[in-house]
C-alpha cells in the first residue's frame, strides 16, 4: 500500500507521535478548529504512549493539596529548588561552546511559573483529579540551594497515566469524529521534508496491519514488515515522537563518562520498544539542532519484571528512605544517596564501584510501609479509581498485592530469617563479586545501634526522623524506625537493583513557542517540537536533574506551546508551509 496526499488543504498540521505531547498539540489546535493528521508507528491500542503506563505523578507548586497538609511552598521555592537541580552551565559560548542552556533555562522559568499558576486548573477543567496525600520525591539531600525537592510536590493522578491520557484523548477522537483529526497508524515516519528551508511534510514506510498487527495489546512489540512508501504535507509538522529509553546502543553512546562512570554492561528497559530515538537522528537531518545529547534520566532501582509487556521489562522501585543501600562490593552507599534522594548521585556511586548493580537490604515492615512500583499496571487500586481497594491497600497492615507478587516471583528478591542465609541467596544472583556476610554484618550492625540513639550522627536515620515530621510520609510512606535486624520486623529482604533506562533530558532545541531552533540559533519554518523529544521543551528543561513527575507535566506545557502557537499563526495566515 502506498498513500500519498500533496494536496496542503489535507491538513493544517502534521503531528509526529500519537503520545501524550502529540495528544496535547493535537486537542489545542482542533480546539481552534485546525484540521490534523496525527502519525504514528504503533497501531491504535497505544494512543496515549509511554504515558498510558506512567504513574501519573504531576509536579504542582503551592496548590490547595499542598496547603491542606500544612506544606508552604512557593514558585520562588520551586524555581531554586529546580535551578539548584538543573545546574544549567551551557549560557555562553566562550571558546566556541554552542550556549545548549540559553533556551532551556527561560523554559524551566517558565515551566515552574506554569506549574504554580495555570497547570492544576488548566487539567482539573479537563476533567482530572489528583490524590490527597502530595508525595515527596527526589529530596535531594544537600544544602538549600542545591540538588531536590525542598518540600513534597508530587502529586498523583486519582486514575495514573491513563487517566492523563484520557482526559487529552476523548476529545482528540471527538475531533476525528467530526473530521478535523485524521490518524495514520502503523505509518513509520523516516523524513521531514524540507522545501526551500521550510518544513512542508514527511516520507516514511507504511508497516504491516494484518490483523494480528492491529490487535495486538498496548505496550507489545510490533513488527516492522514495511508495506511502501507514503508522503503526507501541511501547513507545519510538530514532532512529539519520545525519547531514546528503549534504545540502549544510543544511551550508551550518549552515554557521560566523565559525569557518571562507564556505562552499565547491564541495562533493563523502563520504557516500550516503539521509545526508539529514531526521529532524533531524522529531526537532525533536517536541520534541526539537537542539544544536550548527554543529559538522562535512568534509574538504580531497576528489577525485572516477572510478568512482561514489552521486551527486558523493567519496573522502578519507588522507595521509602528506610532500606539499607550497598554497592555491588557491599559497602554502604555513602550520604546523601539513601532511596529516593538523588538518583544521579547514587547512579555514579553505584557505578564506582566498578559493577552495574547494587542491593538493598530491609525487612517485611519496611516493604509494607516504603516499597511503591512505578507504572499504571503495579497500581490497580488508583489506576482504577477504586477508594476501597486504596484504602485498604494504602492503609492496612501488609505490602500492596503487586509487591508481594514481585516478593515471591521477581528474580532480583532475596528473603530469608537469618543474615547468613539472606547474603547466601544474594551471593546465588550477584552479577560480581561475592558479599562477605561479616562484612554486611558490622555495617548493618552499626546502624542499628543508631536506633535507639536520640542524638544520631547517622544521615540516613536523620533524614528518616525528617520525613516522619510530614504527615503524609508518617501515615503511609515510611517505615517507624526499627533494627533491621529485628526478627520481630523480619523476613529480612535483600533486592537486586538494576539500572533501568528511562528518560531522555536533552534532544531538539525549540524557543518558547516549542519551534525548532536551527544550529545558528534562528527558527525553523514549519517545524516544531515537544514532549520527550525536545528534552521536555527547550531540548533540555531539567538540565541535569529531575525533581520528578516533570516529565507528563512537560509534554503538557510543550504540546500546549506548539499547538496554541501554531493555532495562533495558522490564524493569521501565518505558518509557513501554508503562506
Ligand atoms: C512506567 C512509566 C512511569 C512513568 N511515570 C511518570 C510519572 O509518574 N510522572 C511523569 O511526569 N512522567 C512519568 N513517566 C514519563 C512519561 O510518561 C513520558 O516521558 C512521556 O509520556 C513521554 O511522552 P511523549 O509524548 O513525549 O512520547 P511517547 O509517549 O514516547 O510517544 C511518542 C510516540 O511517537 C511514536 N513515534 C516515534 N517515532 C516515530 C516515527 N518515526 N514515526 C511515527 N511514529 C513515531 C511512538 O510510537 C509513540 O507512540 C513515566 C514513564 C513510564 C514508562
């Protein structure tokens, strides 16, 4: 099959990627009534994207949630907090260094001003509805200006990703249902095309949709038997296509050495295959200017899952601060890299010891009370909006169903009675060297003679006693401090932590209205870009660090960008593949 239309009428816009930044572009420009052709590779069971099996955690800046449970937070506090956890150092170009931050930090500026103002009624007048109980992630763990949250800003989703999905989506497909939407799935985009500098259209390869094809599940791999050719034009193209997660060659060739250490030997894929950082390599071609190649966002509490969606399926770990965290050596990760404080910190400590795995060690009250998983799918009582079943599963005694299930079916989980036996079962799945369980018994032992200790020199126990001070951690994210081991608070429990791939913080440059920005800083004709794509905006809004649930509110503020600017200059007549 081959579809070609060179008629410009067809469509106003072009938009690469059915995820959520192209959901969001796409729902403001048929808001004001632009007709748009919606591509993507995947079949229709994964509208929505990565986003579908998100969490659905959404950075907010004082909002009522926030103000209920007596947090005071700020956009002066946010902006520090994420400027300190950016550290942009790319803003002038002395010795002939391209300025890769200049764009970045004015979207940072802008995306917290968002996340303060507009964001909470910009979705809550869609439809969506977050939780009570603001979460507190990424703390950080340094001095006030630098690396965190300084206060909880998590925020999650009563319904996770796809009710973030839905809330775009519904009326997306009412647009198509009067004939301003039109989707082209399973097309593989493999061209922009490029007229006289403006961006007019893209080529690409129409795959396979037998059957089987269009009814495989969300989230499976999909062949790639190509059909024939297709080209389609409009008036601009918005490229929303994601990040590279699911690419690891490319991650590791992006890979920051200097910053991290060597590239894990050993990746597992937090993201779905079709994440494959292809359009990145076709964007540049182009001629648009891809910045901050080296920035990502990976996580070190990475386990298989036992019951996959996509190919090396990977789960994180959302932890509690209580777990004891060791290197691959068994030494005890030195502070501030306790669970859920800084993930690149703990990525480099993690990786100096010269292996791509680390451990935890806690017990059965920790799990219950600390261990959440990231993803839709480990989160049936939000993700389904049923308030019993959170109750139940938030409140009561005992770990969430999913834990459990990963407790007694995850390759990576470890639980026995007794010390010897837990480093026994450790030594059976270490991917180096072999821990020596006096070694982990002096240190565990150490700790917990802490316990008892009201004046405790030890950082890990002090940043537990802080967050027990923030009634949400108290009720239901952090164990009461206790000995680990304490048989009363047993089984004990070892976990091999992994490094799962996740996201891209760097890729296409845009300015403010998410337009492409070309190598010598004007902008592209035409061309557009947002989501994970443009490294959440800018090619780069988090700069270094993440403050976490950034990434869905990213797409949000970016495709917003692109399809109000595009709807605006569509108005006046004003883009240029129409002009
Ligand atoms: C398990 C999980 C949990 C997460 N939890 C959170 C959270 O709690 N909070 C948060 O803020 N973020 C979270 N994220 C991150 C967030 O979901 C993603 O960063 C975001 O959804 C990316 O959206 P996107 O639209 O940029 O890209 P994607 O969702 O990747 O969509 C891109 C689309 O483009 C298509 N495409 C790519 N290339 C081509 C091509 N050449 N031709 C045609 N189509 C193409 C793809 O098939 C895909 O459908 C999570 C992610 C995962 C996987």
């Amino acid at each position: 099959m081959s579809s070609r239309s060179d008629d410009p009428d067809n469509a106003d816009v072009i938009v690469v990627g059915a995820g959520l930044a192209g959901l969001v572009a796409t729902y403001e420009l048929a808001r004001a009534g632009r007709r748009v052709l919606v591509i993507d590779q995947e079949n229709r069971n994964n509208l929505g994207g990565q986003a579908f099996w998100s969490l659905g955690g959404l950075f907010m800046v004082d909002t009522p949630e926030q103000r209920r449970l007596g947090i005071k937070d700020s956009y002066e506090l946010a902006l520090q907090d994420w400027l300190g956890s950016a550290g942009f150092d790319r803003e002038d170009d002395t010795g002939g260094r391209y300025p890769e931050d200049r764009w970045p930090r004015q979207w940072a500026e802008a995306y917290v001003r968002f996340a303060a103002t507009e964001k909470r009624d910009y979705l809550h007048g869609l439809g969506l509805r977050i939780t009570p109980i603001v979460g507190w992630a990424e703390r950080g763990g340094h001095d006030a200006t630098g690396h965190g949250n300084s206060v909880p800003r998590f925020h999650l989703t009563w319904g996770t990703g796809p009710e973030v999905v839905r809330v775009f989506a519904e009326p997306v497909l009412a647009a198509e249902r009067r004939g301003l939407v039109t989707f082209a799935f399973r097309h593989r985009v493999d061209e922009v095309v490029i007229e006289d500098g403006v961006a007019v259209g893209v080529r690409g390869t129409a795959l396979s949709r037998t059957p089987q094809d269009e009814g495989l599940a969300r989230g499976r791999a999909s062949t790639r038997d190509e059909v024939g050719p297709f080209e389609f034009r409009a008036g601009a193209v918005v490229v929303t296509s994601g990040g590279i997660g699911h690419n690891h060659e490319l991650i590791r060739r992006n890979w920051p050495v200097e910053r991290l250490g060597q590239p894990p030997a050993t990746m597992i894929s937090g993201v779905p295959a079709h994440v494959d950082g292809r359009m990145l390599e076709i964007s540049e071609r182009a001629g648009a200017h891809i910045v901050n190649r080296d920035r990502m966002w990976h996580y070190t509490e990475g386990i298989v899952n036992w019951d996959p969606i996509w190919p090396d399926h990977a789960i994180r770990i959302i932890p509690g601060p209580s777990s004891l965290w060791f290197d691959a050596v068994g030494d005890r990760l030195p502070a501030p890299n306790f669970p859920g404080f800084d993930t690149n910190a703990t990525m480099k400590a993690i990786l100096a010891s010269g292996h791509d795995y680390s451990w935890f060690v806690l017990t059965q009250s920790i799990i219950e009370k600390e261990f959440a998983l990231s993803g839709s799918e480990q989160n049936p009582d939000i993700t389904g909006k049923d308030l019993k079943l959170t109750v139940k599963t938030r409140l009561s005694k005992g770990a969430a169903a999913p834990v459990e299930a990963f407790k007694e079916h995850g390759e990576d989980f470890v639980v026995a009675d007794t010390l010897a036996e837990l480093v026994a079962g450790m030594n059976k799945i270490a991917r180096g060297p072999q821990l020596d369980v006096e070694h982990l018994e002096r240190q565990i032992v150490a700790r917990d003679r802490e316990v008892g200790n009201a004046y405790s020199k030890d950082l890990q126990l002090m940043a537990v006693q802080n967050a027990r001070a923030y009634f949400g951690d108290k009720v239901s994210r952090v164990a009461k401090p206790h000995r680990i081991l304490d048989p009363a608070h047993g089984p004990l429990i070892a976990v091999r932590l992994n490094i799962l791939t996740r996201k891209t913080l760097g890729g296409i440059e845009t300015d403010l209205d998410s337009q492409v920005v070309r190598a010598d800083g004007s902008p592209f004709p035409g061309l557009y870009a947002a989501g994970e794509v443009a490294g959440f905006g800018g090619g780069g809004v988090h700069g270094y660090n993440a403050l976490e649930g950034t990434f869905l509110g990213g797409c949000i503020f970016s495709g917003r960008a692109a399809g109000r600017a595009l709807a605006r200059d569509l108005a006046q007549g004003r883009t240029q593949g129409s002009a």
